[in-house]
C-alpha cells in the first residue's frame, strides 16, 4: 500500500472510530409523538415570572457579607416570610444554553449541541414557553432566540440588546440588567394603553422571563469575588423587587402572580463554569407567590449533611433542594400547562402550597408524561430489533404497566392521595431507568463492532511495519494467490451478512460503517498471515531478553500516559524518569554538555503539571518574563551561530524582526490587560497588533532559512508571539521551555545516532530540510525508534496537560483573549483558545519532523510507531468508558478517549502541514525541487 493510500485510509479509519464515540454514548435521548399531559384541577397561578440570573453561585446570594448583612436583602425577605428555597443542582456541562435547557425543557442538553456553540436547536424539544399561551422574553440575543425559534406558532416574544452590549472589557455590565429591567417596566406601562396588547397580558398561563446576564459578564471579567460581580447582584435583587412591585400594581394585587428566581449555573472562584465543580453547580432556587409555600421554618435536624445552612445564616429555614430539571414541571404546575414532553424532571411538591388531591394529580401527570416517553422509546427500539433478538425492560413490561397506571388513579379516585404520590414516583422511578436501558440498548453491539474494528486496524498496522521493516516479505507463490482469492471471497460473504442483518433491522446508516469497517480491516489482516508466520519463524534469532525488556518499557510507558489524563502529576513522574536517560543509556559520558541540557530542561519542564492549570491566578508579569526568556534563547542561538556559520542578511534581518515582536506583543499584552482594570476597553492599536501577529505567524517562517535550526527557530518566534498575546500567567513561560526540551532532544539524538553507528556523523548545522533525501541512506526501523517514537507521544501529551489547558475543561480565561476580542463571541474565542492549545503541539511536531530528518529515517516508518502507540491509548481508554452522566467532565474516559482520537487524527494532518512548514521557502525568482519523504 502506498504512503498517501494508507495516510488516506487511515484518516478514514480514526475519524469513523472518533465519530463512533458519539453515536455510541451521545445520541440524542429525545423522542417525539407523545401526549401532552395535563392536570385536571384548576391551578393556583394565571401567570408566571421567571428570574434567570446568569452565572449567579448559590453561595454568592445566600451567604451574607463580612458584616452580616445579606447581598440580595428582598430575595432574603422572601426567604424568611413569603416563599420556599432551596439549592438547585446542575448538571455537567454547567454552560448557558444547557443550564436554560434543562430549566424550561426539563431534560439535559443533547451533545449534539456543542457543534452549535450551544445556541440553536439541533434537535426540535418542548418547552414551558411552548406549552404556555404567551411567552415575553428579555435578555441575551445568545439564550433567547432558540426557545422562540422552538416554539410552535407565534406567542413566544423576544426583546433582545444588541450582541455588541456583551462586552467584557464594558465600564459597567451591570447596565445588561439594568436595560432588561427598564424594558420591563416599559412594556407594562406601554401596556395600559395597548388594548390588544392589554387582553393578552390578562390572559391566564402566560410566562414572563427575565434573563439577567450582568453578573456572568462581570463574574468572566473580574472573578465571583470581585466588588462589581458583588454589588451586580445587589442591583438584580433590587430590581426584582422593582419587578414584582409593578406586576402586583399592573394586576390590581390579585395574587395571581408566581415568581421564581434561579440560576443557570454558577461560577468557579477564577471566573470560568463548564465543568462540575460544586462551585458551578449548585445554584439559587427561590420561589414565592400563588401556589407556592410561603417561608417553612424547620428549626430541628437537616437532611443535608454539608455545612451551608450554618455558614448562609439559614439553618432555621426549611431547605429544599431540587435538580435543575425539576424546575420545569413545578413552573408548569403552578400555571397549568402540561409538562414539556421530553421532561425528565419530577415535580417537587415541597415548593406547592395546594391540595394533595392537586398534588397528587398533578404528579400523576409527571409519570405518565415521563412512561409516554418511555412507550415511544420501547416502540422505535422494538421496530429496529429482531422480534426473537429483542430483550424487553422487564421492570416495566405492557402488563407492569397497566397495573401501576390503573393503581395511581384508583387511589386518586378513592381519595388515598399519599399513597397515589408514592405510587406515581416509583412509576416515575421505573420509567426513567427502562429510559435509560433503550437508550443504551445497542451500546454493547455498536462497541464490540468498533472495538474489533479497532484492533484489526492496530493489528494492520503492527503487521506493516514488520513487513516493511523486518525483512519478512516473501515472493507470491500460486497457493498463496489462491488462498488470497477464498479469503476475499469468504470475508465478502462475512459483510453479505452483516449488511443483510442489519437492513432486516432497519438500522440507521452509521451503523452500517460502524459494523462494516471490521470487514476489510481484519481481511487486510489475515492478508499478512505470511508476515506473521515469518515474525513466528523468526523468534529464535530475535534477542528475546532486548525485546522483552522494550515490551516491559513500552507497556508502563503507555500506562504512564493514561494515568496522565487523570492525575497531571504523572507527567512530573514521566519527564523525572527522562531526565536520568542519558545516565541509563550511557550518553552521559560521551556527551556531557548535550545530557545535562536534557535532564535540566526536563526537570524544569516537569515543574508546570505541578502548578494549578492556567486562568485560576492570572498575572501579566510571568508574560513579560516568558518575553525576556524568549529573547535571551534567540540571542544566545544568534550569537553562537555567528562564530559557527553566520548567518545571511536576510535571517537576521527576520529574526531582528521577530525579537521586535515579541517585545511588541509582550507590551501589547500589558497595555491591554492594564486598559481593561481602568475600564477604558480594548486599545484598537492593540487588537490591530494582536491580528497582525497572529495572520503572520503562518507566514514568517516561510520566508526564513531552510536550514534546520534556523527555521525551527523563526517557527518557535512566530508561534511564541501568538502564543503570550493568548496567556495571562505563568502559561507564557511553557513554550520556551518546552523548546528549550525540544532543541536538547535534537542535539541528544544527534549523538544517540552517532553513538550506535559509528560511521554517521551528520553536522546539525549543514542539515536542510529542502534537500532530498537520499533514498540509499535511508534506513530502516530499529528498536531504539520504539523509544523515539514514545518519547514525541510522551511529549505530545505534555504539550496538551503541561499547563492544564485541557486538564480541565473549565480552566480556559476569556481573559486569554481580550488581546483580539472583548465582545462575546463563542465560536471566534473558542477558536482562539484552540490555536493556544495547539502551538505546543506544533513545536513538538517540528521537532519530530527535524528527528526523522536528521536520523535518516522516513517519515512513515516513525509515523506508524507513533500510530500504534496513540491507537493502543484510545483503546485502553475506549474499555475504560462508563460514565455517560458526566460526558464533558475531563474525568471521565469517553472525554480522554475523543481526544486521543482528536490527537490522532491532528497527528496525521499535522504530519504534513509540519513537513511544508519545515520544508518550504518563498524564493523570488527561483525554484527548489522539493520531495515527500
């Protein structure tokens, strides 16, 4: 097979089995063509007003200040005499759109939504603002728009600022909420004399809701702690006040009003949320007004066996904690509308002040909505499924039921309605369980699939090099052919087979890659049986204790990687153990000066994954370190370069450009980040410069010397420039340490090379990656590539963990990219924070393409030792999954299985881009042959 036919075949391969985690573990778990359930019984509420304060913690609000007093003294009001209270609980990925989600749905965002920045509706779901008969909105055009864009036919209203107000650099962003409550008043006091206007404000389930985004922006721009995020929430408090007040006077006090005020999710103590730190999922949940308890005080013991009722001076109040989904059925309660019909969330019937004959109809509502979901769940499973294959839920089977069904509204009937509660939540209970066994119901198929997939593929590859580098090949002989030809024939059966049981299934078409792809993978593997049977033939020659011992090295080091993604101090571990190998290996004594360069770049590399990851504790000044560190490389490299080879005009002329750089960018950053603390916003010459640098970047190396350690260095300036223009702390000093690690790694395999062959001596400084190789020197694979090719890996998943830029997944800072952007804008910042991620990752690859380079081996030979390595990784971590609860948590092993994959398939694009990097050059007025290794 040829190198493009296998690069091409084998990105094939990684992006179906990166794509299979999603189909396996995030398909969307809603479904469509229930029944609207609804309560019999008149509800206590005509209408609806939800508080939605962004980004507010639960311990923000309830906890008082340092003098005792409390931050938000109505809502504590509210508290203590009209209203019922409690925590509410997020759910990972604690964002805007999920949290708002499970709020007015009822169920836990779809993955599907990351790929829309989780702002519009991949997929169509109910809503309370769908199921009520108006719906005025104001807020965030970035929250708003989706539940209207949702909602069937035209009641859902939105008032929306302009994007441009969400500013992060803005002098006051508490003036958000501000516009939304003015708005509000506004509208009501329009109202009164809108005639048309007026009949639908006095009609019955109606919704008002009021996003309040000031206290997210300010907590993103100035850290939860900080005096503005804390005096924002003092003005939403007072502005609810201000709210209630005009809706009391616009409805003539007719206690008709129900006010709820929660949270969409909350906020690290570093000013970031995503993740599930508690300090990002426990939110406030005040509810007061019709149909709700008013104050409930429980002066005895507690259920909750944290400490917050003591520290928020509560413990005398009745406490009711919910899950964010429950929000949902109890807003639907309290105005009447049947319950959003993908809800999940059970209503919480603490926070009802009403009958329990209400009650109890109102919950048996709750399951049959929830058993309706559960029907349609089993009924499109049982469609896709072989009658005699098909494994009913046996908890809940059609006769189980009827029976819990007919029990409930017996017992309702027959006015027992404790026991009808208790029978509804066990239904509930049972529907949600037998919920979660459809959904999952192919895992196991659709997993086994790609996991055999995954080891031919790995088995393949494992074979090729042998074949290529082992000096197995064997000429064709006529059986072989014919053996060749029965094999075809019989595996052609073999996925006859597999398609004909799945089109009897109707399974979806992704199934059909999924269950196919193992097909030609393992055909191609018992294609190479003659391979293996040599590498069997071959075994008494092999010096078994040599390659034993790599097995043992090769099987720990890969456990050291996977260990890595869970705990950061492995890395130290991993890049201690590198530093003593030039003393293990011998090198020490032969190269002196290049061995202690090794083992001191490593040991200092190996301080960062001790350090808490990037955006907790920012400070320019490691910036402005990380400049001068990179200036003193640069000069130190330029000066002994001189007395070696000096360099042409034009190469120091750029790299006198660069250095001008990186002081531009270093003050640059500064200047930014000291504009923004006196709130005078974003110097347009700074962002100017900020673009500049990073639209350059991708075109200065091009223009430098081909020779290998002047380019590696004009891409390390270009890459640096962007890479402190994107950092707010001690991350700036990573790269120049990094490539002080990856030049020793040169130097040191220099001398590895020299070391084993006596008759190689190749001068680093006369290499030129636009030279042709010359194809009679190139050699082939040897055990010590095996070590060469853990240690990229090793160094690869360094680039990614060193600083935590993915250790977790709320450790980015907005304030990375005040430099561009201050505006709000996912998809700019994202893409941003990903190129930061990434200029590690590409000083190692450089790095590595330099190494093949100057060891004289071809890139695809190095290339398919890195891919087994990476594959057995993503493998280990594909058997380690079990947790889909938590998909965007750092902690759990489908999130470190998608980016091995991601990793993998970058390895395999990057190898190129890396490659032309290196490799070209702008000459005017004269052309190089250039050649692919």
């Amino acid at each position: 097979m040829k190198m493009m036919t296998f690069f091409i075949v084998g990105l094939i391969v990684h992006v179906v089995f990166f794509l299979s985690i999603f189909d396996i573990y995030f398909t969307s778990p809603l479904v469509h063509g229930m029944t609207p359930q609804h309560v019999p019984l008149a509800p206590p509420a005509k209408r609806l007003v939800l508080f939605v304060a962004d980004g507010l913690r639960a311990d923000s609000l309830f906890k008082p200040d340092n003098n005792g007093t409390g931050r938000a003294p109505y809502l504590r009001t509210v508290i203590e005499e009209r209203g019922t209270w409690g925590v509410s609980h997020t759910r990972v990925p604690t964002e805007s759109r999920p949290g708002h989600v499970a709020l007015l749905a009822g169920f836990y965002e779809d993955v599907s939504a990351v790929a829309k920045g989780w702002k519009e509706n991949p997929v169509e779901f109910d809503s309370v603002f769908n199921e009520s008969r108006h719906t005025w909105c104001w807020g965030s055009p970035d929250i708003l728009p989706m539940f209207a864009k949702g909602a069937t036919g035209d009641h859902v209203y939105t008032h929306t600022y302009p994007p441009e107000r969400e500013d992060f650099a803005s002098t006051d962003a508490s003036r958000l909420d501000t516009w939304v409550f003015d708005e509000v008043k506004d509208f009501l006091n329009v109202a009164k004399s809108n005639e048309t206007l007026l009949n639908k404000l006095h009609e019955e389930q109606n919704v008002f809701f009021l996003h309040l985004l000031g206290i997210d922006t300010n907590g993103h721009a100035h850290r939860p702690m900080s005096k503005e995020y804390l005096e924002n929430i003092g003005l939403v408090d007072a502005g609810v006040a201000e709210i209630v007040t005009a809706m009391d006077d616009f409805y003539g006090h007719d206690g008709k009003t129900a006010y709820v005020f929660t949270s969409d999710h909350g906020m690290t103590n570093w000013g970031s949320h995503g993740a599930g730190h508690p300090s990002e999922t426990l939110t406030p949940l005040v509810a007061w007004g019709a149909g709700v308890h008013t104050a409930q005080r429980e002066p005895g013991s507690h259920k909750y066996d944290d400490d917050y009722l003591k520290e928020w001076g509560l413990e005398t109040y009745k406490r009711v904690d919910v899950n964010q989904a429950d929000i949902a059925p109890l807003m639907s309660s309290l105005i009447g509308v049947p319950f959003p019909l993908n809800s999940v969330g059970v209503l919480p019937l603490n926070y009802l002040n009403n009958s329990q004959h209400f009650k109890a109809e109102s919950m048996y509502a709750n399951a049959i909505q929830i058993l309706e979901q559960f029907r349609v769940k089993m009924a499109q499973k049982k469609k896709t499924t072989i009658s005699f294959l098909f494994t009913p839920y046996q908890s809940l089977t059609d006769s189980k039921q009827m029976d819990f069904v007919r029990q409930a509204r017996d017992l309702i009937q027959r006015g027992q309605f404790n026991e009808a509660i208790r029978n509804c939540e066990d239904l509930i209970a049972q529907a949600m369980e037998g919920l979660s066994y459809y959904h999952t119901y192919d895992r196991l198929f659709l997993g086994s699939s790609v996991v055999l997939g995954f080891i031919g593929w790995t088995s393949y590859v494992v074979l090729f090099i042998l074949k290529t580098h082992a000096s197995l090949r064997k000429p064709p002989s006529n059986t072989l052919m014919v053996t060749e030809r029965n094999l075809g024939q019989a595996f052609l059966c073999i996925g006859l087979l597999v398609a004909l049981f799945l089109l009897v299934q109707s399974s979806p078409w992704t199934y059909y890659i999924y269950c196919l792809l193992p097909v030609p993978v393992w055909h191609s593997v018992m294609r190479e049986f003659e391979t293996l049977s040599g590498l069997i033939r071959s075994i008494p020659s092999l010096p078994l204790s040599k390659c034993f011992s790599y097995f043992l090295l090769v099987t720990f080091g890969i456990e050291l990687l996977v260990m890595s993604f869970f705990y950061r101090a492995m890395l130290t571990l991993g890049l201690v153990v590198l530093a003593l190998w030039p003393m293990v290996s011998g090198l020490y004594t032969k190269a002196k000066f290049r061995s202690l360069s090794w083992m001191f770049s490593c040991l200092f590399l190996a301080v960062f994954p001790l350090l808490p990851v990037v955006g907790r504790e920012p400070n320019v000044n490691y910036v402005i370190c990380a400049g001068v560190l990179t200036l003193f490389n640069l000069s130190s490299y330029l000066c002994s370069s001189w007395r070696c080879s000096p360099l042409i005009r034009r190469d120091r002329q750029l790299f006198i450009f660069q250095m001008v750089q990186v002081v531009l960018c270093a003050y640059t950053l500064t200047s930014t980040h000291s504009s923004l603390q006196v709130k005078q916003g974003l110097p347009l010459f700074n962002q100017l410069v900020s673009w500049f640098t990073l639209v350059s970047s991708f075109l200065i190396p091009l223009l430098s010397s081909t020779r290998l350690f002047q380019r590696l260095l004009s891409i390390l300036m270009s890459l640096v420039c962007v890479y402190l223009l994107l950092s707010t702390g001690y991350e700036a000093l990573f790269p120049p340490v990094l490539s002080w690690l990856m030049f020793a790694w040169i130097n040191i395999e220099q001398e590895a090379m020299t070391t084993q062959e006596s008759s190689y001596r190749t001068e680093l400084s006369s290499i030129d990656f636009a030279e042709n190789m010359d194809i009679t020197k190139i050699r082939q694979l040897r055990l010590d590539d095996i070590r060469r090719s853990y240690f990229f890996v090793f160094f690869i998943i360094t680039a990614f963990f060193g600083c935590g830029n993915i250790a977790s997944i709320n450790s980015f800072d907005p304030a990375s990219v005040y430099c561009f952007l201050t505006v709000f804008n996912p998809f700019i910042m994202g893409g941003l924070l990903m190129w930061k991620v990434l200029i590690p990752f590409i000083i190692v690859m450089c790095t590595f393409e330099s190494i093949q380079v100057s060891t004289q081996l071809s890139s695809r030979s190095l290339f398919l030792v890195v891919l087994v390595i990476s594959d057995l990784m993503a493998l280990h971590f594909f058997f380690l999954v079990k947790d889909y609860g938590s998909w965007l948590d750092i902690g759990s092993s489908i999130s470190h299985y998608v980016i091995v994959m991601s990793m993998t398939i970058f390895l395999m694009l990057l190898s190129v881009m890396t490659h032309i990097l290196t490799s070209k050059r702008i000459i005017i007025g004269q052309k190089r042959k250039m050649h692919f290794r």
